[in-house]
C-alpha cells in the first residue's frame, strides 16, 4: 500500500528559522482545510529543535489559528514521570499549548499520570491506542515529525521491533538507542494512516537520511524513508540537511 501514496516532496529553505515559518504559513491553511469537514482538525505533534520551533512559531502568531477546535496527539513519549522536562508533553505546553485558547480535553498526553499508565508501558501504550481509536478513528489530519541522524521517526530506531510492527498503532520501546530507554511511541501504521506528513529536518548532520528518504530506502535501515501520508508527505529541510540531494 505505501508505494501507492505521494512520493515525499522536499520544501528546502536557507536555515531552520524559514524553515519553521513555511511550515507554520502552511500548518495555517491545513487546520482551517481540516475544520472544514467536520469541525475539528487532529494533529499529532513532535519534539526536537524544528519541532519545537514550530510550536513556539505558532503561540507567537496564535490568533491564526482557532484553537479550539483542535485535537492535539504526540507521536511518542518518554516513559519518565510526568513532570520531568525531558517530556515531550512538557515541552509542548510551554512552547504552545500554555499560550493558546485550547481545551485541556483536547490535549491527549500518552502515559498521563495516575493508573499503571507509568508502571507498565505496554498498558500505556495499549491505552494511548484506545484513545486513537476513540478520537482519531480515521487518522490525523497532519502528523508532525522530527527527525534523528540516523533516520528515527517518533521512537522508531533502525533494527528494532517497533519499526517493524506492522498492525498495532502504539508500541512500547525498550532499550532506545537514545536515553531514556524506556518509551511508547506510535508506528507507521499509525503514521501513515495521517492524511498529511511533514517531516522538519535541520542540520548537516541529517543529510545522509535526507537522502535516503529522496532514495527510497528501506525502513528497516532508514525508519523516516516508511513515512507516507495519504494525501502528501513533505519534507521541510534546510540547506545544510539537504547538502547530499
């Protein structure tokens, strides 16, 4: 099914700051697109320097945006408690979600606290699950992605079992290549059933899985080249990311 979805197009821009400002212009038009339909737009959001960045672009300019009708997911989380800084739900709040007209309710964390959901991360992800289910039956309509030099998308690290899991939309993550080891993340199932997918890369030092994305690597090896959304998937980079196209 994934060679059947739009071929990932790559937006390039001179550094991260323009690149965070073509991705916030279009974020824009895309709510207002998906509120159309039914009301709500659902956005699974991520961490990282651009990832954030766009966050923290959009408080700055939050009136373009009716807050209030839309659903906010993340793509993954680390299974820390709740109030540590190292969560990407945090890092949200204080980039965003603090400064904007947004309903707590549609703010979905994975692993809130209370419950086994910090006990047990298979719980907390069998329950994350259950929210997309409920929430997001049909998929996001933008799923936002950082991603990591050596191609991970979410918590989804070359050679592991949760970048092959091919029917569950939430994994837990043991033994991450990066710290905490412990995390729950969504897959690409869950990835690519998004209408949209944009990718923020930055940095020389994401040229090589730029590439392989442009090449059509395999997942296994390059997790991002697995990405697709329905209706499009971009690649937002800047010069120094896309040096090797």
């Amino acid at each position: 099914m994934t060679a059947t979805l739009p071929a990932p197009e790559f937006s390039r821009h001179s550094d991260q700051d323009a690149l965070v400002e073509a991705a916030r212009a279009r974020f824009v038009d895309v709510v207002a697109e998906a509120q159309g339909a039914d009301g709500l737009a659902r956005i699974a959001v991520t961490g990282g320097g651009a990832g954030i960045g766009l966050l923290a672009a959009l408080a700055a300019d939050s009136g373009d945006v009716d807050w209030s009708r839309v659903m906010v997911f993340f793509g993954d989380e680390r299974f820390v408690p709740e109030e540590s800084p190292d969560r990407n739900v945090g890092q949200a709040r204080e980039a965003l979600f603090d400064h904007v007209d947004i309903p707590e309710s549609y703010i979905f964390p994975i692993a809130p606290s209370g419950g086994a959901y910090l006990e047990d991360p298979v719980c907390a992800a069998d329950a994350y699950a259950d929210i997309l289910a409920m929430h997001a039956p049909d998929g996001f309509d933008l799923h936002l992605l950082g991603m990591g030099g050596e191609g991970h998308v979410n918590s989804l690290f070359p050679h592991t079992p949760a970048i092959a899991e091919t029917e569950r939309t939430v994994v837990e993550v043991r033994d991450c290549p990066k710290p905490p080891p412990t995390r729950v993340s969504l897959t690409l199932p869950a990835v690519n059933a998004s209408q949209r997918v944009w990718l923020l890369v930055a940095g020389e030092a994401k040229a090589e899985a730029v590439k392989a994305i442009a090449d059509g690597a395999d997942p296994a090896e390059w997790p991002a080249s697995g990405v697709r959304g329905k209706a499009e998937t971009i690649v937002f980079v800047d010069e120094a990311a896309a040096s090797m196209l």
